[in-house]
C-alpha cells in the first residue's frame, strides 16, 4: 500500500471518530478547563505517570505530545508549569477542538495538523519533553520513522515518556476472546500487515459504526526498544502494568498480561 493513502484514510477515520469522541465526553472538557485544577491525568490510572512526572522540573520547558488527539493531555501537562507547548495530530477535527479548548485553558499552546512524520524542521531540538500516550506507536508503519522524528525534535538530554498500551493487550483488538476461543482471531504477535477497526474508533463513549477504512499495526516490545535506541535515545527506565487503559474488558485474563508499559528515555 502507498503509505500516502494510508495515512490520508486514517485521517479521515479520525475525523469521523472525533464526532463520537465529542459526544462521549458530552462537552465535559470544556467546563473542566475552564478551572485551572483540571487535569485528565487525574484519572486513577495515569497514577504510574504521574509518579514520573512528578520527578521532571518543568519549569521554563517547552513541551510536547505527538499525536495529540483534542489536546485534554497536552493542556493537562501544561498545567504542570512548562513555559510552551506544541501539540501535533492527523487529525483536522481533533486540532480545531484542541485549539477551542486551549483558548478555554488559556494556555500557551499551540496545535498543528500534520502527520508526525512530516513535521517541520522548524520545531528541530525545541523540545525539552515529549509525551506519547496511549494509542499512539500502532497507527505507524515503521517505528523507526516514528522516533527518528522524536529524535530530531527534541533538545540534548530532552526526555520523552511512552505511557502505551502493551502489544499484548492487540492479541484482543480483531475480536479474539478466551471465553468464545476463537484463536483465528487472536492477533499475531509478529504480524506485520495491517489491521483494521471497521467497527470504528469510539473509545470513549463505545459506540460501534461503520469505520472510515484505517489502518493500525502490531508493533513488537522489540520493535519499539530498537527504534528507541537506534534514533540516539536512551531508555531510562521500562516497567510493564497488567491493566488496560482505556477500560476494554478482558475479564477473562485481567492481571494475567501486561496490557500497557512505561518507557523514561532521554536523548544523548
Ligand atoms: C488513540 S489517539 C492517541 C492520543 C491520545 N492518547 C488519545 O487517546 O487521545 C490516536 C491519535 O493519533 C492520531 N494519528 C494517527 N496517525 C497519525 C499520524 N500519522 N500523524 C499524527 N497523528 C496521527 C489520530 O488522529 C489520533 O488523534
């Protein structure tokens, strides 16, 4: 497939699915920030984030998060005292609410349309952090191309954390459930082909449609590991979690997978 018209479907996917994401969240976000306490990472789970972020000065920083999605995350970290942020996302609907929501937040954000890869080289070592969250490594090819970007991004000794969901918890993305034992749909762990959501992308509010096509990939802990170290970043620090983060039952095996990891790394 031309990657041209992969990363074109999945910008459409994601339009689509930011109407049910809005929906979802029924306009929460934006009364939320409008109190200058309001964080999303508050959320019980992002407690092992939190525990990070809590030991980086971000002070005076300019920071980061690709993709950004609507921003609630960017804005959120915002609010722990860095001095600028600059969001990036596909998505043409989840930068115009990103930007509706920085203006509600005043904050000194700024969020750019664009595919990750083809950031500008304006935004060269301006970047003292980077954060990359859950959902972001799949909607990528080849993770090498990913974190040659976040290399060339971020400032000497910048740090980036990767709070994501672990390729074990994809075993379960294309159906695959224990209880029904349909191991045909029990995703391989070294596939390299692409997969689709054709039931859609409302992680928030659950509701099925039909998808936009798009397509996302199961990346290897390796994979992400030697794209990391090949692109002049250090990993710091790698922990694994037996819980889901976006609260997709997997009742059947919960506590039994790691299904989301943490990576601290800083660039050399
Ligand atoms: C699951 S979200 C991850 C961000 C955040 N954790 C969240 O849950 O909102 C995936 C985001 O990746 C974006 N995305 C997908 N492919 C992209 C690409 N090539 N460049 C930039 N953003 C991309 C989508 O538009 C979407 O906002």
């Amino acid at each position: 497939m031309i990657e041209k018209n992969l990363f074109e479907s999945n910008r459409a996917a994601w339009n689509q699915a930011a109407v049910y994401h809005q929906r979802a969240f029924n306009r929460s976000l934006h009364i939320g920030f409008q109190d200058p306490k309001f964080s999303t990472l508050k959320k019980e789970r992002n407690y092992v984030v939190n525990e990070r972020l809590k030991q980086i000065d971000f002070s005076g920083k300019t920071i980061s998060h690709i993709p950004c999605n609507n921003g609630r995350e960017l804005l959120s970290l915002m609010r722990l005292g860095a001095k600028e942020g600059v969001g990036f996302d596909i998505s043409d609907a989840a930068i115009s609410e990103a930007e509706e929501l920085a203006e509600i937040a005043k904050a000194n954000v700024r969020f750019v349309r664009t595919n990750a890869l083809e950031i500008d080289e304006t935004y060269n070592s301006y970047f003292d952090f980077i954060y990359i969250s859950q959902g972001s490594l799949q909607w990528f090819p080849n993770l090498n191309d990913y974190f040659s970007v976040i290399s060339r991004l971020l400032k000497k000794d910048g740090k980036i954390i990767i709070f994501e969901i672990h390729p074990f918890k994809y075993f379960f993305e294309n159906g695959f459930s224990f209880q029904a034992q349909n191991f045909e749909q029990l995703t391989s762990y070294f596939k390299t082909s692409p997969n689709n959501y054709p039931k859609g992308l409302d992680y928030f509010g659950n509701v099925e449609y039909e998808s936009n096509e798009c397509f996302w990939f199961m990346h290897k802990m390796s994979e992400v590991i030697a794209a990391i170290l090949h692109n002049g970043i250090e990993i710091e620090d790698f922990d694994e979690y037996p819980f889901d983060l976006d609260g997709t039952p997997n009742k059947e095996v919960e506590g039994k997978f790691p299904f989301s990891y943490l990576i601290t790394a800083k660039k050399k």
